[in-house]
C-alpha cells in the first residue's frame, strides 16, 4: 500500500505531522480521526524523495498561474460559499481538481495559512504575483462585511470584463503593430543594405548631398559600424525606464503621463474610474463606511496618480466635506458622472449610483475599443507619410538632381 503525508491537529490544536500507510487519502483520514485527532491536510509520498534533478526540472517547466485559473477560482469559491460548503473544505477540493499544478500549490498555500490563524485576504497577500492588489483589496472588503461570497462573484464578472478588455485590444493593435514591426524592418534593411550601395554612386559624382542625405548616409553608417552601441543604448535606456517606474515619484509621473497619451489615455482613465466605481458601490453596499470605503478603494485603482486623487476624496470626507465637492476638486470624474454623484448624494442612493457609473464607463471603454483601430489609422498614416517622405528626400531627390544633371 501506499504512504501518505499527513499534517493534523489534536485537541489541544497543536499540529501534528507524520507518514501513514493507507489504501488512500480516505482510509489515512479515517485512521488518524479513530485516534482523536483532525486531518487537515493528506499528500501522496511519490516523488518526494529524490527531487534532486526531477524535481528541479519539474519546477523550471512549471507552467504560471494565469489570470484564468484566477478567474475560474473566484467562481469555484463564490458557488461554494453559497452552497453553505466551508471554506477550509471547499479549497481542499479545489486543491484536488486543480488542472495547473502551480495553481494548486497556491491553494495548498492558503489552506496551510488559513488554519494558521490567517485571514484570506492575508493568505493570499503571500502570493502578489497572482493576486493583485485590487484582488486583495477586495477580498479584505468582503471579510469585513461578511459577503465574501457577493465579492467573489464580482471579482469574477470583473476579471472577465478585465479579460475580454485585454482581447479586445490586442485585436486591434494587431494591424497596427504589424504595419510598425514592417516598418521598423524595412528602415534596417534601408539601413545596413540600401543606404550604403548609394553612397557609392553619390561618390562616384563628387557632387555636395543635399542636408537631409548627409543625415541619412551617418546614420546609416553608424548603424553599420556600432550597431552593438546602438543595442546597448536601447536596452540600458528600458532597464532605466523600468528602474525609474518602480520608484514612487517614478510611478505616480509614468501613470500621470499614460492618463495623458493621445487615443490609449481616455481607454486607460475610463476604465480605471469604472474599477473605482464598482468597487466603491460594493463597499457602500456591503455598509462600510465612505471613509473606510475610499481607504479600500484608493488601493484598488492600478494608477498611482488616480489613486492619490481618490486618497484626497477620503481626507477631504474625513474633515466632514461632501463626496460631491470632493468629486469635484478631484478633477477626475466628467460632469456627468458628478451629476449622477449629487443625485446619489442627496437621494441616499449613492451605492446605487455608483454601479450605474460603473456600467456607464465599461460602456464607454467598450466603444472605445471597438473603434481603437479607427482611431490609431490617422496616426498610423501620418507616421508611415514622414517616414517615406525623409527617404524621398535623404534618397530619391539627390538622384533626381544627378539625373537632371547629367541630362545637361
């Protein structure tokens, strides 16, 4: 028969561990239950020792957890808590029907934390890589208010906007990216292989080149000679960038600026403020109060500057200002949505509202995707038009000149 580890808790909750052999899980649990103490946790010894080389293997081809895994757990656990199923059972099973290996590592985690003594939102805090801070924050608002299933479910219909959003826009700069990447290839080649046969003919005429090929020939020529600098500048300058990013001030300019970028802007800030709207009215609801709710919510919102904005609503609220004025020197939300806010306010139906909001914005970032690749073609048009007119003018219009020249 085969052995199995065990991990229980006797009556004093003082935790126990050990190697039993059993025909399965079950009988192992039946047999460490006749002895008085609790399972709470039965793995398989196969493949535990000897982990020297397999197991390391085993972990470098380990497949990530993906927002998908998180997604269908954040259903699996909603049906669960609402079919009354406890929450310490409920994972073990979704710990054994776990199709990603890494995903029920995770799962094992949080078990372990849980009969710990941790909170959910704790347990899964020990995981940022698959739990973002939105994700976390949430949970902690549905532990507050005692409607962690409700969150869940939110958390799940959230994560599938979030998902479809995602599609949506890699479809439409599919076209766009592709005409770049072409783009940026033919400028190399032009580069490295065109440019240089040129040179030879415009020295064979000894005639003084115009500006704009003398810029196109030295770039050409530094390209060839020190593409190994230019690499090197290329990578140093996205490791600065991305250096720059995780420092705080770094941060809150980078999210400040991606507010402020021409069509990928107003995607950007729609769909953030549709995430803060949701999440407020969730909060509301679940009857936190506002200051405690925008405490929550200010962690939500994936935009630092966004976030500080939402951070000066709460102080603002806490020195005993309406969420109206607040609203309105936060300088974040359109007229409309300040509107609908001075309604909520003074009906009493604020949480209300603010779902309204959200669904308003999910709308707008909606059509915003939808005719993203409309949006982008002018740009794009524009950008190929300056590219093409610098090599008429760097290349073809000397050759015009020699032609004209030699005809005479």
């Amino acid at each position: 028969m085969p052995f199995f580890a065990y991990k229980a808790r006797n009556g004093r909750g003082e935790l126990l561990q050990g190697v039993l052999e059993g025909a399965d899980p079950g009988a192992v649990a039946d047999q460490l239950m006749g002895t008085g103490v609790t399972p709470v946790e039965i793995t398989s010894t196969r493949g535990q020792t000897g982990q020297g080389g397999e197991g390391w293997w085993e972990r470098l081809t380990e497949k990530r957890v993906t927002p998908l895994d998180v997604q269908l757990f954040s259903r699996q656990m909603y049906t669960l808590m609402k079919a009354g199923v406890p929450i310490m059972r409920g994972l073990a099973g979704l710990q054994e029907s776990a199709i990603s290996k890494s995903f029920a590592k995770v799962i094992r985690d949080l078990r372990e934390s849980l009969d710990a003594g941790r909170e959910l939102s704790a347990a899964m805090r020990r995981h940022p890589a698959v739990f973002n801070s939105f994700y976390l924050s949430m949970v902690k608002v549905g532990e507050m208010t005692g409607r962690l299933d409700d969150v869940m479910l939110r958390l799940f219909d959230h994560l599938e906007f979030d998902r479809e959003m995602r599609a949506r826009v890699k479809s439409a700069v599919r076209y766009p990216v592709f005409v770049i990447a072409a783009m940026v290839l033919a400028m190399i080649v032009v580069n490295v292989f065109v440019i240089p046969q040129f040179v030879k003919v415009f020295e064979s005429f000894r005639a003084e080149l115009p500006l704009m090929t003398r810029i196109l020939i030295g770039f050409s020529n530094f390209t060839v000679n020190y593409w190994y600098l230019l690499l090197g500048g290329m990578i140093a300058a996205v490791l600065a960038l991305r250096g720059w990013i995780r420092t705080p001030d770094g941060r809150l300019k980078w999210d400040r600026w991606k507010l402020r970028m021409p069509v990928a802007g107003k995607i950007v800030h729609k769909a953030t403020m549709a995430r803060f709207a949701r999440s407020f009215a969730l909060s509301s609801k679940s009857g936190v109060p506002i200051v405690q709710a925008l405490t929550v919510v200010s962690q939500t919102v994936d935009n630092a500057h966004l976030s500080q904005r939402v951070e000066g609503m709460r102080d603002s609220v806490e020195r005993g200002e309406s969420i109206l004025r607040t609203a309105v020197a936060a300088g974040i939300f359109t007229p409309i949505v300040l509107q609908m806010i001075a309604v909520g306010e003074e009906s009493g139906s604020l949480d209300d509202l603010m779902d309204e909001i959200a669904q308003m914005y999910e709308r707008e970032v909606d059509y915003e995707l939808k005719t993203l690749a409309s949006q982008i073609e002018p740009i794009l048009i524009a950008f190929l038009g300056v590219m093409v007119l610098v090599l008429a003018l760097g290349i073809f219009l000397p050759i015009w000149d020699l032609g004209r020249v030699a005809l005479k």
